[in-house]
C-alpha cells in the first residue's frame, strides 16, 4: 500500500503503527515519505493531487458515492476552446436591434469537498498526471525494464 498523509503525524502511523510500509526497501519509503502532501504548504496539502486521491479513495469506499452536479457556464462569443453550443439571442426593448452571441457549455462537477466545483474529469487529469509524470518517474530503479 501506498500510504498517504496529510500530516506528519498521520504518515508515521501508517508506516509504523499500522505497517504499511514493513519489507519495503528504506529508499523507496524515503521516496514514499518526499511525496506526501504534508510536505507541501499546509494550505495547499488538502488540493495536493495525491490528497485528493486519499479523499476519494475513502469516501468511495466507506462512506457514498460522490455528489455531482450538472453545471452550465455562458461565455461570450470570444470563449476558451472546448465544445460548447454557440447561439444568439436578443436583448434590451428591442431584442431584433441588440443581439448576443454567446456559448454555452456543460459539465460534471463535483458538489462537495475541497474540490467542489471542478470538473470530474479536469480533476481526476490532474491525479493521473501527477502520478505518471512526478510519482512513477521516482520509482523506476525499482522496477526491472519492461
């Protein structure tokens, strides 16, 4: 297992009082340890990619499944480029005089926890990123090469 920590504290306890660790080579915990979240700013370790991981991980498995909500966001016409409706609409006393041209987009976010609000995908990206690109890198001695 992979322990994860949000404090100094409660890493320690998974290596040594619930053991977590025990038979795993002292280099590979040192880098188990440089990875944690507490070694972050504190207001920064709760959104720390590996943080979020542990806090999904556990509300999926002991408590519920995740709250989402289907949010909508409107853009003016000049609007980052992801799949959205374009349309126009009228406005003001005379709606034929005054039109908008808008986007509209649609997603998946997450209702609760320090991630509220962000895209399930745009979120789950950033973990699988973090892991492949600075988590996996730092193990690769350990590993006979594919």
């Amino acid at each position: 297992m992979f322990p994860i920590g949000l404090t100094k504290a409660a890493f320690d306890n998974a290596v040594t009082g619930q053991r977590r660790l025990n038979d795993i080579n002292t280099k590979a915990v040192a880098i188990i340890e440089e990875l944690q979240p507490f070694r972050t700013h504190p207001k920064e370790s709760q959104m720390s990619p590996l943080a979020v991981l542990e806090e999904l991980t556990n509300l999926n498995k002991h408590r519920r499944t995740f709250l989402t909500a289907f949010e909508g966001i409107v853009y003016g016409e000049k609007s980052p480029d992801f799949p959205a409706l374009t349309f126009t609409f009228g406005v003001g006393p005379d709606p034929s005089k005054m039109q908008v041209k808008a986007r509209i987009a649609n997603y998946v976010a997450f209702q609760d926890g320090p991630w509220k609000g962000i895209e399930v995908s745009q979120l789950l990206g950033t973990i699988n990123k973090h892991i492949a690109t600075d988590v996996l890198p730092k193990f690769k001695g350990f590993f006979p090469p594919c």
